[in-house]
C-alpha cells in the first residue's frame, strides 16, 4: 500500500473553491484517491496520504474543519482495528 492513511474532513469557511484546494493538493501532497466536493461554504474532502497531519494543517488554514477521520488502512488490511 503506497499511501497509509485515510483522511477525510470538512471544511467550513467562506469562498472556498474546490479547484483552487484540488490544486494545492496536486502540487503539495504525495497521495490518491482525491476528492472534494461541496460549495463555497462547506467543503468535504477525502485523501490517501503518508503525511495526513501536514493535510490537516492547510485545511485548518482554509477555515474551521471538523468532522476530522484520520484511518490507518495498512492496519485496517491486517485486520486489526483502530
């Protein structure tokens, strides 16, 4: 499994535009599987990274995020939970 982590979020915010926080992602984080959906009030996003913690930090810049999943799918794959 190349990206770990499972992060997923909202954003809450004003102005927020879903190509400009796509092409932030593109270019400064390695990951996959990229989504982000919503308006300019309130955005979800949804990521595979190694680096989940610096994704929550550009986020928090964005506007008040919460609803924050942070999964660890290499642990998930061994059967364990948490």
């Amino acid at each position: 499994m190349e990206f770990r982590y499972d992060t997923q979020l909202l954003i809450e915010g004003h102005g927020l535009d879903e190509d400009t926080l796509r092409a932030y992602f593109l270019g400064h984080f390695a990951g996959d599987c990229l989504l982000i959906v919503g308006d300019e009030d309130c955005v979800k996003i949804h990521f595979h990274t190694n680096e989940p913690w610096r994704v929550l930090e550009y986020c928090a810049a964005q506007g008040e995020i919460f609803d924050i999943v942070v999964e660890d799918m290499d642990r998930q794959a061994r059967g364990l939970r948490g």
